[in-house]
C-alpha cells in the first residue's frame, strides 16, 4: 500500500463550547458528528457473513467481536450500502493490511 493510500483520520470539526448549552445537546452534538461511520458493521457482517476475507477463518456470534470491518478504499465515509468497500477481516488479519504500507515505506526509505 502506497503511502498515498494509507488511511488518514481527521479530527472532527467541534466548535468553542457553549457554557449555556446543556450537557445532553453537546452529546447529541458529537454523536451526529461520528454517526456516518458507526453504521457499517451490522450490515458488513450481514452481507459477507462472519469469516475473515484474507484467511478464511470463520466466526460465530460469540467471538464476533474479533472480526473487523476493513474499507477497502481506506474512506470510513464510503459506505455503499451493498458492502462493495467493505471486507471483514479478524484483527489479525487487519492489523497486518494497516502495518503494510508503513513497514513498505520505513523499508524503501533505508535503502
């Protein structure tokens, strides 16, 4: 993975707070900002069902929590809802695809 392709996060836009607004319309606040990214696992799951795409380990509900929802573009807010950029992937697997193009960058630099 190139390092062009290497996920990059923004931090959320939260504006100066407001020492009026109540601790409950603040929340609501930040939960709208984070919401477009939280809604793609149940779906992921659904559609590709509970095994690792990269090596076929297979999952059942009680340690689903150990599979992952990977984006295959790297964009947390690219989520057509027929699951075309997303692939399930155990932790393992998802930590391997995230550490290539760093270990591929750190590699090309030294020589």
């Amino acid at each position: 993975m190139s390092s062009s392709r290497r996920m990059r996060f923004r931090k959320p836009q939260i504006k100066k707070a407001d020492s009026n607004k109540p601790v409950s319309e603040i929340i609501s606040e930040l939960k709208k900002i984070s919401a477009p990214a939280d809604n793609y696992r149940e779906p992921s799951l659904k559609i590709h069902g509970l095994i690792c795409a990269k090596c076929g380990r297979e999952f059942d509900y009680k340690d689903r929590h150990l599979l992952t929802v990977h984006h295959k573009d790297g964009n947390h807010r690219n989520n057509p809802p027929d699951g075309s950029n997303w692939e399930n992937l155990c932790i393992y697997c998802h930590d391997d695809e995230h550490s290539r193009g760093l270990l591929g960058d750190y590699l090309s630099k030294r020589q």
